[in-house]
C-alpha cells in the first residue's frame, strides 16, 4: 500500500490521486446567469445529491490554482442565489467538454456548445433541453474551504425546486438508469459511461440481518475457492438452511462437471459429481459458487452441506 499525506504532495498530483478514487462521480451541468443577465454554462464533478427531504444538492466549484481567478459560475450564484443543473449524457459529451473551455467572462457557453435552453419554472436560468434530467436550484449556502491556508475549494449548497425528467427515459414510470446513458468523471482524463450492460439491482438488507461472516462455519469461511462476494452471499441469509437430504439424489443424466460448470449449470454440475463421486470439498465449492452465480442461495448451502456434513443445522 501506498499511504499519501496530503500536506506533503504537490497539488496537482493530489488532484489526481484524490479524484481517482473518490470516482466515477456525476457531472452537473450547471446554467447560472450574470446580474446583467448573461447566461453561463458549465461542467462541475464535485457534485452530488445530500438529502431528498427537502432535495439538497452542492458542487464545488474552485478557485483556480494558478491565475487565483473564480469560475462564472461561482461568481453567478452568489450574486443571484439560483442556477439549474441538467445530467450529462453520453450524446452531450462534447458538448459538455467545449462548455468547460475557459471562455471570457459574459460568453454564454449554451451557444458555444450548441446547447438548447430550457426555460425554467422557479429560477431566471434555462436548463439544458438535451438533458434527460435537470433541477432548478437556489443557494442555501456557500462555505469557502481552508482559504487561510491557501485553500481553493468550495462548497455551494443548493436546495431543489423542480426536477424535469424526460418520459423517455422512464420504464414503468420509474427512472431507468438502462435509458439515461449518463457519463461519470474519474481519476485524471478518465471518464465512464453507464451503458445498460454495467447496470445491475441490489435491494439493500434494511431490517433483514444476514448472519454474517463471523456466523459462517470456518470450512466455509476458510474456502479457496469462494470469493468475498460468495461469502457475503452467504452470510446474507437469516440463518443456516435446514438440510434437505433429497437434494443428495442424481437428478439428471448430465455430461461431465466442467461441460456443465462452462454451461452455468450447477444442478447438472452436481448430478455429475455426484454420479461420479467425486465429492472432494473443492469440486463441490465450484458448484455452490456456480449456485451462487445463479442467484440460487439454497443450492449453494446444500451443496456446501454435501461437502461438510457437519455444518448443517
Ligand atoms: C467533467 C468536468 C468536470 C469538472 N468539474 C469541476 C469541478 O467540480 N470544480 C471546478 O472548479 N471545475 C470543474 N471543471 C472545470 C470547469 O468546468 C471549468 O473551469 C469551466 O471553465 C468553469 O466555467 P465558468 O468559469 O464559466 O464557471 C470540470 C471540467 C470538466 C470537463
């Protein structure tokens, strides 16, 4: 391991160091206007959402390192107290990176970047047309971080007053993730996009307490064929299944372990085990975690108490 003090790396290696693990983060777009009432458009990462009740949101624009020049769009929403953030897709993408160029003051970035503009409800700024989602936002607070220390950031706190979504991108009148193609900002130029494949639920446990890791028998525990995921698979039921002695029985007529591992198929995996007797404890691993793989909890345990007898309840 590699242990960073930030008090002793230079800035902008601590950029990307911090920015590369504290990643992918969502980019706002954020549209703020001028007291003279030029409009202004640009991209923040240091963003995200910190409550929903009432909704608050903050990005961080900072101070610039080397010309100590402010960003617009600071400068915008303190005079003001309103902007709108709109998420940034893929489609938008370069857009988005032109809209980050460095344009002089009084330059409205939604025409350099071939951007519509929205008109909003609640604030004098337009949202971002092409965007499948944008929130008109009002200052609630902004807080300047470590400047007697030469500090650059800030926090501006903002609190939601309307979100638009695009019917689009609903399924079943819900937002899915699978139809907004957002992009993320991660460590130095990197970015990521969100493509339907790299989507995946996981409901989370809330009063159902797994009997965790530490409850697990240590045959189990000490596999090394199971992985951590496995493990916290397993350790997420209630408790340890009772044993059900028929799931001993051969099933099917199935081809050799391996053809039906490959095939993700761990009942016919462990027919064929079991046809053959091998029941050595790390064959009947691999099949608990293709059961695992499977989403099948119950035929992962059986397999494990085939494999260990004397675990089971
Ligand atoms: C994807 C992306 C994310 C960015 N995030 C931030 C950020 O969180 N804070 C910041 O100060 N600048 C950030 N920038 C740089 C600003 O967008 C850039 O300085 C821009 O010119 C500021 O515009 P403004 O002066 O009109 O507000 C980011 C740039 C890109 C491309």
């Amino acid at each position: 391991m590699i242990t960073y003090d930030p008090a002793s790396v230079p800035h902008p290696q601590m950029h990307g160091i911090l920015l590369s693990g504290v990643a992918p983060r969502p980019i706002a777009f954020v549209a703020s206007r001028s007291p003279q009432g030029d409009v202004n458009l640009a991209p923040f990462s240091f963003f995200n959402a910190f409550a929903s009740k009432p909704p608050v949101v903050a990005i961080g624009p900072a101070v610039s390192v080397r010309s100590g020049k402010v960003k617009d769009t600071w400068r915008n929403i303190l005079d003001t107290g309103e902007c709108t953030i709109s998420a940034v897709t893929y489609g938008m993408l370069h857009q988005m990176n032109l809209a980050a160029a460095e344009y002089p003051h009084g330059t409205d970035e939604f025409v350099k970047a071939g951007l519509t503009k929205v008109p909003a409800e609640t604030v004098g700024v337009p949202y971002v047309g092409e965007s499948p989602f944008a929130m008109e936002c009002r200052l609630i607070q902004n807080i300047e971080l470590f400047r007697e220390e030469g500090g650059n950031g800030n926090i501006m706190l903002l609190r939601v007053h309307r979100i638009h979504v695009k019917e689009s991108v609903l399924t079943d009148g819900k937002i899915d993730p699978r139809k907004m193609d957002l992009v993320a900002r991660m460590g130095y130029h990197w970015y990521a996009r969100v493509t339907p494949e790299v989507c995946f639920e996981l409901p989370q446990p809330g009063e159902k307490l797994g009997i965790g890791f530490d409850a697990l028998p240590e045959p189990i525990r000490r596999s090394p064929i199971l992985t951590g995921n496995d493990l916290g698979l397993l350790a997420s039921v209630l408790e340890l299944p009772a044993r059900d002695p028929s799931f001993a029985e051969i099933g099917s007529n199935a081809d050799s372990i391996e053809h039906e591992l490959i095939a993700s198929n761990p009942r016919g995996a462990l027919d064929a085990a079991l046809r053959t007797g091998d029941r050595s404890p790390w064959t009947l691993h691999r099949i608990a975690r293709a059961f695992l793989g499977r989403g099948d909890l119950i035929g992962a345990w059986q397999t494990l108490y085939l494999a260990h007898p004397e675990i089971a309840p």
